[in-house]
C-alpha cells in the first residue's frame, strides 16, 4: 500500500489551498484506490462510510428510477469528489456511484474524517465549506440540465 502525503493530498483540486497541517491529519484517513471500469462505489440508501477524491477516470453517479431501472444523473471527473452523505446523519447514500472507467483515487475513512473534523473545528469548518461549495455547484449544474432538458420537450 502506498503511504498518502500531504504533497499528493494537495494536488487535489477539492484540497488544493488547505493548510499542511491539515492535509497531514486528512492524510491518516486515506488510501489510494484503484477499481476497474463497471466497478459500483455504492448504492442508494446504502451506509455512507467513505468519500473519494478522483486521481484518473470517471465515475457516474446514478438514481434508481422505478420501472426504468438506474438513470445516470452526474459524472465526476478527474480532480472531482464522489460521496458527500457521510457527512450528515443518518449517512445514508442518496445516490448510488458506478465506476464509468478504470478508476484510480483517493478513498477517504468518514468516521475518520468526521472524527477528526470534531477534534479540530478549523478543519471542519474547511471540510465543510468545500463540501458546500461542491454541493451548490452541483444543485447548479442539476438546475441547468433540467431546464434545457425541458426547454428541449416544449420545443420538440
């Protein structure tokens, strides 16, 4: 297993700009991961123990729709980070993630992470604010799809 640093910890564009210290303590609640293409991450309504932060490759994330089976709602590329659920109680997934191609990351503990977070409010207050930032960058991106995908069945 390779030792994860603070230096590749900071070539991450969700941890790029953190303190040392900080991607030092991060660093003790990760590994590096690779999974092969088709590899499911997780599922709807599943335990949200781990979050990843994507080195190579590309993973969909998908819902569940009944009578359609899974629908893909995002992809997340290079530099992006899958999984924020973990966070808030009752860490339940609300999506489910599947591994597009080869995926190489880094795969973060959540009880780690949180428990960490809890013994240092300034890098809870980091972590969270760029889980914020991902996550309305997100419900952006959501908002925009959905009204081209609309303006597209008015016009058709």
């Amino acid at each position: 297993m390779i030792e994860v640093t603070a230096s590749g910890l900071y070539t991450q564009r969700f941890l790029r700009g953190m303190e040392t210290g900080q991607l030092d303590t991060l660093a003790h609640a990760a590994t590096e991961v690779m999974y092969p293409a088709g590899h499911r991450l997780f599922s709807d309504g599943e335990y949200a123990d781990k979050f990843w932060l994507i080195e190579s490759g590309h993973v969909s994330l998908d819902l569940l729709v009944p009578g359609e089976g899974p629908v893909i709602v995002d992809h997340i590329g290079i530099g992006g980070i899958v999984g924020w659920s973990w966070l808030l109680s009752p860490y339940q997934w609300a999506f489910g993630a599947v591994c597009v191609t080869e995926v190489k990351a880094y795969q973060f503990d959540a009880k780690a992470v949180r428990e960490l977070c809890a013994a240092d409010p300034a890098l809870r207050a980091e972590v969270t604010a760029r889980l914020f930032e991902v996550v309305a960058r997100r419900l952006q991106d959501t908002r925009t799809r959905l009204i081209a995908r609309s303006y597209g069945e008015v016009r058709t």
